[in-house]
C-alpha cells in the first residue's frame, strides 16, 4: 500500500490572492524606507554641513579671522591675482585634507581654476564633504570639475528686511547681486566679533542643491561653483562689495526652494556664476544652514525673506528666534 498521502495544490486564485497581499504589503512599507533613507541623507547632509562649520572655527582659531568668502590671489591669501580660490580651499586643511591643500599653488595666481597644477589637482576629484546626499544634480560638470551642493552666505540683497537698509551690495557683472553683509563674501575678513547679531542668529553657509527651472529651458543644473566648479573665488582684490562675480557664494534674494520663475542670465541666474542661487535642497520641506556658532539648523520653506535676509546679514540689530 502506498503511504503517500495526496496533497491538495494552491488554486489559481489562492495564489492570485497571496500576490496581491504581498504587493500591498510592499506599497506600504516602500514609503516608510524611503522615508528612513531620506532621514539617513538628511542627518548625513546636516554632518557636512558640521564638519566645514567645524573647520571653519578651527581657521578662525589659526589666522585670527574668518577664510574670505573667495578672493583674487593676493595677501594674505595668495601671490599673483587673477581668479583666486574659494572658501572650501582655504578650509581643506581642517577638513582632513591637509596633502590636497601642500598641494595647491597659492603663488603663482589664478589658483582657482585655470592655475595649470590646481587643474590637475581637481579635475575629476569629488570631496564628499561638498556633497548633499539628497542631491540629485550632478557632481562632475562639463570642465571634469566637482560643483559643490554648498554656498556661503555672502549677505542679503537691499529692501528685503523691513526697518533696515543694507547698504554693502552693488550689481556685480554676472547680472545678480552681491553682498558684503555677511560673513563669508569677496575679500571678506571677518572675526567672530564682527557679528554683533550673535553667532546663533547668522548664517555661514546654506545648501544650494535643488533643481533651477528656466523659464525658456527647463531644468537646469547651474549653481553657484558655475562651470568651474568648487575651486573658484573672485577675480576683484578689493574686500567689501564686489561688482565682479564671486563664485561658490550666495548672496540672499529670493525665499528658500524658489525654483521657478528665472531666465537664464539674469536675476542672479546665471550658467556663470549664480550669485543669487535660491537656498534650495531636495530634502522634504526645507534645508540645512550652518550657523556662526557651528551648530546646523533645518530651515522650513515658509521661513519668510525677512528672517531669512535677517539671517543673513551679521548685524542688523535684530536677534532671529528660531524654533
């Protein structure tokens, strides 16, 4: 006698029914991953943002005020003008890339981009630390140079804070504007004890990694490195407002995410130097800023532009509570 026992098979709609449950199960734990992978970008986003504020203390400790904004190659940051470096050069020694930074040439001018050995140096290298995980614009643009997802805080355009008139900021050649009322502008040498709003209340640095869409174009992948990438400072020697470009910086002028609404080259748009690059990111609801006092904050889409502008700016007298 045969001891097998007969088994019953799955019917066609059993099985239909097993495959619907685990499609709905999978439709309902795909948002809740994505929404732990986006948390994971953000923190790790919000941990570069601590490293260059970190970095920047720690120059500010070493040479008794803040690195320039970006500057052309003259003291005390460099022989030979032209087109000098950024602010994320001056920091790569406090950011654990002290060899890159023996490596740069600060002599022999326009270090920040078509200095032949700095070229070699950069091309094609991505620093980690000048990279939004959330982003999604490319890291190597057309010229094999990294474009960074961060900008310092040059200031804020004038009539955007309701009492107070901003003076330090004039049309620079790119069609944008540019400020010296911040921290971290062309030429800048600031100290810690020039920002009299406190160091809780102003801005260094803010993401500018969201997507630009031109009126006449589409998307666009312009920020405010421009073509040449994370390197690049300004070409003007003179500290304080600049009318020449200063590239890897933002001066504040529109509100945060504004991504809509733009022509290329004008408004501060532009596909060579963005000087008014909103602060943008694709982080839900908002983005990251480092502040004076090193701490990072997540900033909501509705902060207004005269909190923003307020932030901004390194002494306008008026102390910004931020929840």
């Amino acid at each position: 006698m045969s001891l097998l026992r007969s088994r019953r098979a799955f019917t066609l709609i059993e099985l239909l029914v097993v495959i619907a449950i685990i499609a709905i199960l999978i439709g309902l734990l795909l948002p809740a991953v994505q929404k732990v992978r986006e948390a994971a970008a953000r923190m790790s986003c919000q941990n570069n943002l601590k490293q260059i504020g970190l970095a920047l203390h720690n120059y500010h400790d070493q040479n008794q005020m803040f690195p320039p904004g970006g500057s052309s190659d003259v003291a005390p940051w460099g022989a030979g003008g032209g087109w000098g470096s950024s602010w994320m050069v001056y920091i790569l020694p406090h950011l654990e890339q002290g060899p890159l930074y023996s490596l740069w040439d600060l002599k022999n001018g326009n270090s920040g981009y078509t200095n032949a050995n700095n070229r070699a140096l950069s091309n094609n290298l991505t620093l980690k630390g000048y990279k939004c995980p959330s982003s999604t614009l490319p890291v190597i643009m057309g010229n094999n140079v990294m474009t960074a997802d961060y900008a310092c805080i040059a200031g804020a355009d004038s009539g955007l804070i309701t009492g107070y008139t901003e003076t330090r900021v004039a049309n620079c050649n790119s069609g944008g504007r540019c400020g010296a009322g911040g921290v971290l502008y062309g030429g800048s040498k600031e100290k810690f004890t020039s920002i009299t709003d406190g160091t809780s209340n102003t801005m260094l640095v803010c993401e500018v990694s969201g997507v630009i869409n031109l009126t006449e174009s589409g998307t666009t992948c312009y920020r405010p490195g421009g073509p040449y990438g994370w390197t690049m400072g300004t070409g003007n020697a003179t500290t304080g407002t600049t009318t020449d470009r200063l590239f890897n910086s933002t001066t504040i002028r529109y509100p945060i995410n504004q991504k809509t609404g733009f022509a290329s080259g004008s408004g501060g748009i532009s596909s060579d130097a963005s000087n008014n690059y909103p602060p943008s990111a694709n982080h839900s609801g908002g983005i990251n800023v480092l502040l004076g006092d090193g701490s990072v904050r997540f900033l909501t889409q509705t902060t207004t532009l005269d909190i923003l502008a307020r932030l901004a700016t390194r002494d306008d007298g008026v102390v910004v509570t931020l929840n």
